[in-house]
C-alpha cells in the first residue's frame, strides 16, 4: 500500500505534467531559445535600411574625395554654406570639416542630422572618416609603400586553448565557456523563482478551500509539506530532463556540420568552442551537476515559499513577505555576474560555498572547470542547510495552515518557529 507522502509527491506531480501549458512550453521554450539566438542574424538578412545622402562640407580640401559611398550611405561634396544645406530637403545628413579636421579631429567635425541617425550609418561615416584622416596623416610622412608595410606588420592572434588538468588534453573556449555559464545561470535563478513560488501558490489556493484541514487529518503537516515540495519539483526535474534531450540531440547534429564547414576550420578558437560542446562526458558533467545544484537550490528555497504559503491567506500577502526569499536569489544571480568574470577568485569560491547563493554561483563556475572536492563542498553544505530550514519552516507550516483572518507579523512568525 502507498504511503501517504507517496500519494501527495504523484498527486501533485501528475497534476501538473498532465496540464496541456507544461507540454506546450516544454516543447516551446526550447524552439524561442532558438530563435532568440537567430533573431538578430536574420533581422539583419533580411533588412533592408534606407539609403542616406551625406552632404560633405570640407574645409579641407582633402578628405571628402577620399570618403566611399555604399549602398546605404552616399557622400556628396557640396559647395554651398551650411545654411542652405539645412534647407536642401533632398539631403538626409550634412558633414562638416573643419579646415583642422586632419591635424585636430575633435572640435573640427559635426554631423548634422534629419532625425536620428542609425547606429550602423553613424559607424559607416565614422570609419569613413578615421580611415581617410589615417591614410593622409600616413601620407605626410613620405614613406614609400607605407600602407603596405604596415600591412605586412598586422598580425591576428588566434590560437586553439587545450586543458591540460585532465587525463587527456581536451579543447575549451573562454567565450563559449562564459555564454554557457551564463544561460545555465538564468536557468536555475528562472526555475528555482518560479517553481519554488509554485509551491507557495499552491499551498495557499489549497488553505482557501479548507482542502489541508481535511488532508492534515490523515498525514502530519510536515508530511505534507515535503509531499508538495518533492511532487512539484520533480516536474521541474522532468522539464529539464526533456530540454537536455532536445540539446543534446541538436548538439549531436549541428557540431559535425559546424566543424565541416571552411569557414569554421580556419578560426582555432570556433573549433576550440566545437570540440568543447562534442564533448560528451562535458556535457553530461555538467547537466549532472545542474541537476544536483537545482535540486538544493530548489529544496532550500521551496521551503521558505512553503513557509511563506502556509503563513497567509492570499497571494497579495505572500508577495510582501516573499521578498525575504527572493532577495538572496537575486543577490547570488548578481554575484555570478563577478563570478563569471573570475571563477577561480577566493570570492567566487566562497559564494559558491554559501548555501544561499552557491547554486547560482557555482553555476557560473561549472563551465570553467571547478575541483571535485569544491563541488562536493558546496553541494555538501547546500543539502545539510536544506535539512535544517526545512525542519524550521516545518514548524511554521504546521502553525500557520491553521491560522485565518489576518497577515502575521515577521515576530509572530519567528514565534511559531519556537513552538515545541
């Protein structure tokens, strides 16, 4: 026979996989992330920007011949004073050249424009004018074949990054490494704010309709508690399960089309950042891990949410005393941001050892590489703290399902906490 616990975890668990709004945005979210990262390429495909005529009025004689047209910016030389170039409505732009534009950029060159120019025709004309200003103060030098010269000096600096602390040599990418960081750490802050509050919700809809005074005669509250907290969490387990699926499967397909193409075998660190993602054992590591760090974090907030529920009578209420959880959620999301940056600092490593911010911080460290023992440290502690909060936040729950009428005080609270 199923115990009682049993019952609430697959009660509250198929409960929500069944509803049609869990498929749909499993199936969906992972479609929008992609989108999302093809967005901006396709925006600029597909757009189409205005052609901008720039009327050029040099002073210097030298520079406008030297500016080159393209499909969205045209240059042309203009004669007249700047007066009647504001009245020319045929004229999107007028540039202005001071006669020391060459020797003293700054102060010499104004842009006038209808409107507000465009991000990408602002950097059109500008690179425009440093390339044109550069070649001619290159020029007074009467170097022969300077230009050439200082083309053979150039150098692009592109080299593979090996790791070398594990038994074998693997390819890794810092970018790569820093872009993944930082979408597992978004993912974990979104999935412990929204399921954790999915627990509060639901223990207060469930106190409205007098359904936990019938259900707290047959299971201890505390029984209870812990039935919600694992039943609705594994919903979140199994909605990342899926996303890791459909990545895994996406990854499979797209790194050996990736690593095919020319263009991508040329560049040492795009093929740095294949190999890490063909890295089977990596990625299996590091979902793992994520898995490990989400259920803490998860079980560590959910059971303040569940003591926050248990204490008020609508969501109004709850919002306000909420804030006492969410605030570390968003001070250890804001501390990853430093994390990434350094994930080997003595910072980073205590934040991600300190139970209230070490999922998110140790989310931003995964992707670099962190030892065993600091992982088992961090998860070790997460775990232990989970066992005394929720045992503390047990004991309020069991105090505040009962209580009715009015918002509790933070010291009625922390009363009900002292109750034997």
């Amino acid at each position: 026979m199923k115990s009682a616990i049993s019952i609430i975890i697959a009660r509250e668990y198929l409960e929500r996989v069944k509803r049609k709004s869990f498929i749909i945005t499993t199936l969906l979210v992972p479609l929008f992330m992609i989108l999302i990262m093809f967005a901006p390429a396709a925006i600029m495909l597909f757009d189409t920007p205005e052609s901008k005529t720039i009327a050029v009025i040099d002073d210097t004689g030298v520079v406008a011949q030297r500016l080159r047209s393209s499909d969205e910016v045209k240059f042309v030389s203009y004669s007249e004073s700047l007066d009647s170039a504001r009245t020319d409505e045929s004229i999107d732009a007028i540039l202005s050249l001071g006669p020391r534009a060459v020797e003293r950029p700054a102060g010499s060159i104004t842009l006038y424009f209808r409107g507000a120019p465009a991000l990408a025709t602002d950097t059109y004309i500008s690179s425009q004018l440093e390339t044109a200003i550069e070649d001619l103060r290159l020029e007074a030098y009467n170097i022969p074949n300077i230009k050439e010269i200082l083309k053979e000096v150039e150098v692009d600096i592109s080299y593979p990054t090996i790791r070398i602390d594990k038994e074998e040599d693997t390819s890794t990418s810092s970018g790569l490494s820093y872009i993944i960081a930082l979408m597992l750490d978004m993912i974990l802050y979104m999935f412990i704010l929204i399921y954790g509050q999915m627990v509060m919700t639901s223990i207060i809809e469930e106190k409205n309709n007098r359904v936990l005074e019938i259900v707290v005669s047959s299971v201890k509250p505390s029984s209870l508690m812990f039935g919600k907290i694992a039943g609705i969490g594994l919903v979140a387990i199994t909605q990342i399960l899926i996303w890791a699926a459909l990545i895994g499967i996406c990854s499979a397909w797209a790194t050996p089309f990736l690593a095919s193409l020319p263009a991508v075998s040329d560049e040492p660190e795009l093929m740095s950042a294949i190999g890490q993602l063909g890295d089977l054992g990596y990625v299996i590591t590091l979902f793992f891990n994520m898995i490990l760090f989400f259920i803490g974090g998860y079980l560590f907030y959910s059971s303040i949410y569940a003591a926050i529920g248990s204490a008020v009578d609508n969501v109004q209420d709850a919002s306000q005393l909420s804030s006492i959880a969410t605030m570390p959620v968003i001070i250890g999301i804001i501390a990853s941001m430093s994390v990434i940056q350094n994930p080997g600092s003595t910072m980073a490593f205590w934040i991600s050892i300190f139970p209230f911010t070490s999922p998110m911080a140790m989310m931003s460290r995964l992707p670099f590489g962190v030892p065993a023992w600091e992982i088992a440290l961090s998860l070790g502690i997460l775990y232990l703290s989970f066992i005394g909060l929720i045992w503390l936040c047990a004991k309020i729950y069991r105090v505040g399902i009962f209580m009715y009428g009015k918002k509790p005080s933070l010291v009625e609270i922390i009363r009900w906490a002292r109750y034997k």
